[in-house]
C-alpha cells in the first residue's frame, strides 16, 4: 500500500504519516517503561557487552635489575632487600599513573663478558622491550639504585609536556667533557626531541633516561655498538655504552640534533656522597625542600658508602614527605 | 499574679520543644533547619568539597609538577643557528650551484699553499697540514670583502673558491625547491678544465632538463677534513653530499654521481625511472650477498620499496660507491653522518676507501642495511668496458641507451680523458 502511494504521489505527502507511526511505536514503548522503570534494569547485565578500552601505557618504565649478578658471589641478604624496595617503589609508582613496569635481568651474561660489549646491553634491553610493547611510546630506563621520592608526580605533566621548549638542546649550560657546543649541520629548531637525559659532574649520566619511539630512536640504538668503534676505544671507554654515546654525541650532528638535556636533579639527583669532588655544588644533590623527583643512590657500594643505609633513608624519608597527615580530612585552615 | 521576683520554674522551657537557651527568634527558625535532613548533607558536601579544594591549594604549592625551577630559563632560549661548515652562509636563488670550471687551471696555479691556512706539519717535515680560515672580511650578503678590488684572476678565482662553499639554496618566496638533487665532487689537480668543463657541463644539461637542482664542489676544498685522517680523496663525496642536504634542505633525494661517470639519457626522468615505489619495487635486488661472490650478510628479502632510503649499485667486486641515491630524511643524514664518522675514517682499512666503510656499516647494522636496497649496475652506474658487452643480459656493463656510463678505473691507466671523449661525442650526435 505504502509503495503504490509513494509511486504515484510526490513523496513529501507519503513521509508524514510514515513519521508518524513510527513515532507512535516509540511512544508506546516509552510509556510501558515509564510505568514500570524497573524494566530497565534488565539492560545492566549488557553493559558487559560494552568493549572496555584500556588506555594503552604511554609509557615504559624498564628497571634493570640484578645488576651484574650471576655466578660470581651470592647476593646478600641487604642487596636483596634493597632490589626488593626499589621494584616495590617504581611498581607503585607505575601503578599510580597506568604506566608498565618491566624488569628487566642485567646479570652477567657471556655475550657481554668482559671486553666485549658490557655495558650495551641496554640497547638490546631497550629495542626488546620496544618489541615488547608495540603501543607504548616513551621508554623510561632506571637503574636498581634509583628511588622514586615524589610518586605523585605524572611523567606527562612533568616531563613529557612541552619538551622541545623545556629542555636544553646543547651543552652550553653544563659541559664538563668541554664537547665542542656549536657543530655544523645541527638543526635543533626543526627537530623533536627523542631522548631525554642529565648531565652529572662527569658528564652524560645513562641512570635514568628516556627514550622516544622513532626512526631516530632505531637509528640510534642500532649504531650505538659497532666492531670498529668498539675495536678502537674499548681501552678509553671507561663508561663503555655512556663514554660511547658521548662520543656518537660529540660527532655526529643526527644524534646531537634529538637529544634533550634536562638538570641532573629533574630525574636523576644524587645523593650526598656521589660526585665527591664538587660536593658544594647543589645542582647535582637531593634536596629535600624542593622535593625532587627521583634519587640515583648510583655507586653507592663503592667507598665507604652502603646501599641499604642509604636506600633505607630514602624509603622512610619519601614516606615521611608523601604521608597524608592524621588531619587531612578536616578543612586546610584547621591545620 | 505575682510579678516582683520570679520563681525558679519561670526560667524552665515551658514546653518541651522550647531551647534551654533564649534564642532569638529571628535566628530560632535558621537553628530548626538543621532538622532538615537535606540541609544537613548539603553542609557536609560542602564542608567536605571545601576541605579538598584547600588542601589542593596547600599541596600544590609544596610539590612541584615542573622541573622550571631547576633549568636556567636563559640557556632555554639561546638556540643554535642551522649552519653548515661555515657560519656565514651565502643565500642563492639559482638551483644550480657549481664552481667557476674556468678557474680550474688559475687554482692549479695558486696551489693548494695559497688556498688554505696552513704550516708544517711536525711529526712529517714533507708534509704540509691546511685549515679552513673563518676570518675573512665579509660583507652584508657574507660574501667576501675585495680588499684591493682587484682584477687580478687570481685573485678572482681564490676568491671564489674560498666563497664557494658558503653557497646554500635559500629560495626566494614563491620558487619551490627542487625535488631531487645531483651531487659532483670535481677534482681539478686531476683533471684538465676542458674535461671537467664537458663533465660539469653535462650534469647542468640534464638538471636543466629534469628541473632538478645541483651541486658541485671541488674536491680540493675539503682537503683540510680529508687531512685529518689521511683520507683518501674519494672520502670527500661523503663531505659533499651533506653539505648539498644543507644547501637544498627541502630536496626528497640527493643523487651523488661521481666525476668519472657521464650521464647519456638527459630524457630519463630518476624519479619515475626509479625512485617510485612501482618502479624500484620490481628491480630491487633481495637477498643478494654485501661482499660479493658469497657473502653471509645478504639484503632484505622482504622489504618494501617505499621504506628505501638508499640506492645502490654494485660492480663483481662489492659495492659501488660512484652512484647512489640517499633520501634526505633522518635514516639517510644518520647513516651518512655515520658513514664519516671519525672512527670509521682513521680506522686502518677504511682510510683509502669509503666503500669499505660502508660495507662494513651494511654488515653490522640491520637498520641501515633493512633500509637500502641494491639495484642493476645499468640502471645507474652502468660500467664502461672497453670490450663491447659480452653477454645480452649482462647487467653491469654499457650497451647502448644505457642512464649512466660509469668509467672505473679509468685513472689507474689515465684513459678518463679519453674514455670520456667518445662518450661525449656519441652524445653529441644522438642529441
């Protein structure tokens, strides 16, 4: 009936009462639930159906454990306790702010024994764990002896934003290793940055950095071990993989062109002890009033320092600082 | 009644709702609402939104989200300029920048002693050590100042020679930069001026005809890097072809061909004949060994043509380093950039060839080798032989209507000249 009036009838007057009647559907429908709205919790159990989408980890954190463990010595039972606090606290922290946590076995192993590339292992580390997680885009590699102190803080909003303006694209500021700043065919205005790193007193400092996912970044990690380099500086490559990167740094203007330096104490800030020759320099030492973000206890089992003395002091001051006071429930001014 | 001194039961609450408390009475119905239940949550929610929003303003100031605090705001701001060799660059609008082949004997004659800085070198009395000088005069448009405006060739060519290296193609608005660019090192201690004159000359004809830009530098002006580590010359086109990704820094692909090859097909068009991804897709060598008969490190069997950054051919004898293709993005400045890196120029067995150099980068590094692809030898470099070709689907040798003429090693018996002459001739008529 429908068909033969729209065939011989302009079609503007067939629409209305079309309209009409299914409007007089849902209308009825409409009512029978007002009337008893109860019906509509028989849709609860749908909402199962609902695809839930995790929010991918923007983030990566890989902490190397087990540093040079394996067969030489047994650990004792300070150092596994100190491991222990150290991934509790970065768990947490991933935990807190939905990022991942991956650790990561830096034992000895024999393809990196001795004299022959110990030390890049976090490169092959790095590009598994870039495997490992196709989504993630920012890799943020700790060493054992770091120490989250404020986990409230989001890398997003503390590092992550805003990075081409907030971090240092030379060494002009801070160059110890005297790295020639200004280098031919460096285009740092039109580059992104893809690697986020500190300098300490001696210079590049790979106890915690971040690293972009990018050509740049698969570049990078693909030439930062090479036979001939290696063959010619493994002697004078002290720091193997850091004295490394500072040379590919120092003469290469692609790898000079995405790093960004960010202040030692912005991710990675020492603890009283480390850097002994410039000890009154404050841009490199924890600070308790500013509440800097992470502490690097690095080489503290050097010396007649102790790892667990002080990562004990760290865990109880962290906990002192970030403790929600008894009060907190009552209104600020009454505090 | 008695109204003089009130008895104990008058100060009582009269009713049982009465307040202990003499309220008054316009406050008295506020006071009621708190049997409101509704008034009382209401008190609550706000007491408690109150009590967040203040300890939010408490706790910001003490926890910094920022590390603001801790980087010099100064040393943000000061960002390094984008410059090549030299800090002053001159801006050209001409797409084609090469030398003044005309001065090639005029150079020759001023020695490489009056071309650079330079003083003797201490461990070797023989030897005398150059350096690039920064300190000329220069004016507005950094040329360099004529002190005596002289017109003295001489002088004329030193100065040009001293610019030349300073030219980078800064279009002005409006004029789109080229696609592709060609690259020439040209050498003119090794050869006469009228042979680079047919060779330069022969790269400006098919730029032109192509709308390609072009860069040449002669090869002496890098003998100060060359020098450092004792690199032979052929080293310098790796010198050349970055400073032609500075000049051109809007160009898709740099095409370095050597002074001893001839272009003989000005109609070609690279990037339809090649570079697209239809057209590399079929020739594309996968699988084929770096080191040539056997090599263990072979080419990528499935890679596509479109991630290619690097284009090249190879002779019987491993790569061939006089023609290839690089694309300009941060795959192929990175491997360049590696390519010279200092370490892999004063190490033993590269220092005379960069070909070894970059056999060796294809070996050890995957992502470079994943990203380069090995073409025919005829499709860009074919090699000239004095024999006329041997078999029909020889892929390496000229035949007639070959791209490119490749003539390797012409200089061990010092034919270039003449190799190239019958070249050019029978270019000459078929054009």
């Amino acid at each position: 009936m429908f068909k033969s009036s729209s065939a011989s009838e302009p079609y503007s007057k067939s629409l209305k009462p079309a309209s009409r009647r299914q409007f007089n559907q849902f209308s009825t429908i409409a009512s029978h639930i007002r009337r008893r709205p109860y019906l509509l919790l028989l849709l609860l159990p749908l909402l199962f159906l609902i695809p839930h989408y995790h929010k991918t980890p923007k983030v990566v954190i890989i902490l190397a454990a087990n540093e040079g463990g394996g067969v030489q010595r047994w650990k004792t039972p300070q150092e596994w306790s100190v491991e222990r606090s150290s991934i509790a606290n970065k768990r947490d922290y991933a935990e807190r702010h939905g990022y991942v946590l991956s650790i990561k076995d830096t034992a000895l192993k024999r393809r990196y024994s001795h004299e022959w590339r110990e030390g890049w292992e976090k490169a092959d580390i790095l590009k598994q764990t870039m495997r490992q997680y196709p989504q993630a885009e920012w890799f943020w590699w700790l060493d054992l002896h770091t120490f989250i102190m404020e986990p409230d803080i989001s890398l997003e909003e503390y590092l992550l934003k805003d990075l081409e303006s907030r971090t240092y694209r030379d060494l002009s500021y801070w160059n110890p290793l005297r790295i020639v700043v200004d280098s031919p065919y460096v285009d740092v205005k039109n580059s992104p940055v893809d690697m986020i790193m500190a300098q300490d007193c001696g210079g590049f400092n790979l106890g915690s950095f971040l690293v972009r996912r990018s050509p740049w970044t698969d570049m990078l990690l693909d030439l930062w071990w090479d036979p001939v380099l290696y063959e010619q500086m493994h002697m004078s490559w002290e720091h193997k993989e850091q004295d490394c990167l500072e040379t590919l740094y120092s003469s290469q203007p692609w790898i000079r062109e995405r790093i960004g330096f960010v202040p030692l104490r912005a991710i990675n800030s020492f603890p009283p002890g480390a850097c002994a020759d410039q000890k009154d320099d404050p841009q490199f030492f924890y600070n308790e009033k500013d509440r800097d973000f992470l502490v690097n206890m690095a080489g503290c089992n050097f010396g007649d320092r102790s790892c667990w003395n002080e990562y004990d002091h760290y865990r109880n001051l962290q906990k002192r600082l970030n403790s929600r006071n008894r009060w907190w429930w009552l209104p600020g001014w009454f505090k | 009644m008695h109204l003089g001194i009130p008895r104990r039961s008058d100060l009582r609450p009269k009713g049982k709702n009465k307040p202990l408390l003499p309220i008054p009475s316009a406050l008295r119905s506020r006071f009621k609402d708190y049997s409101n239940k509704r008034t009382a949550i209401q008190a609550i929610l706000i007491l408690i939104i109150g009590n967040y929003i203040v300890n939010w303003l408490f706790s910001s100031s003490k926890v910094k989200h920022n590390f603001g605090h801790l980087t010099n705001q100064e040393a943000l701001q000061t960002l390094q300029d984008n410059h090549g060799i030299y800090k002053n660059e001159i801006s050209v609008g001409s797409k084609y920048i090469f030398p003044p082949i005309e001065h090639a004997p005029l150079l020759r004659e001023l020695t490489l002693d009056r071309l650079f800085k330079n003083k003797v070198n201490p461990d070797n009395p023989q030897e005398k050590l150059y350096f690039y000088s920064d300190d000329d005069d220069l004016n507005d448009f950094n040329e360099i100042k004529d002190k005596s405006s002289s017109e003295d060739p001489l002088d004329q060519s030193l100065k040009a020679f001293k610019e030349h290296g300073r030219k980078v193609f800064r279009p002005s608005s409006g004029k789109k930069s080229p696609e592709i660019v060609l690259v020439t090192g040209v050498d003119f201690e090794k050869f006469e001026q009228s042979h680079l004159t047919k060779i330069v000359q022969n790269r400006v004809d098919y730029a032109h005809a192509n709308g390609y830009g072009l860069y040449v530098r002669w090869i002496q002006e890098f003998t100060p890097t060359l020098q450092e580590y004792n690199n032979e010359r052929n080293w310098a086109k790796l010198f050349i072809l970055r400073a032609a990704m500075h000049a051109f820094p809007h160009a898709k692909y740099f095409w370095y061909l050597d002074q001893n090859a001839f272009i003989m097909r000005h109609d070609i068009e690279l990037y339809s004949y090649l570079l697209e991804p239809k057209s590399l897709e079929p020739i594309m060598m996968r699988d084929q060994p770096i080191v040539l008969p056997n090599g263990a490190i072979k080419t990528y069997r499935k890679v596509k043509a479109e991630d290619m950054q690097i284009v090249i051919t190879q002779t019987k004898d491993g790569i061939n380093t006089d023609s290839f293709i690089v694309k300009n993005d941060i795959y192929g400045k990175g491997a360049l950039e590696f390519w010279t890196d200092p370490l892999l120029r004063k190490y033993s067995s590269f220092t005379s060839d960069e070909k070894d150099a970059l056999t060796h980068i294809l070996q050890w590094h995957p992502v470079i080798l994943s990203k380069t692809t090995i073409v025919p030898g005829r499709t860009i470099c074919s090699l000239h032989s004095s024999n006329v070709a041997e078999e029909e689907d020889d892929t390496l040798f000229y035949q007639e209507d070959d791209f490119v003429v490749n003539f390797k090693g012409c200089d061990v018996h010092h034919t270039c000249e003449l190799v190239l002459d019958s070249y050019w001739k029978k270019q000459q008529g078929t054009n």
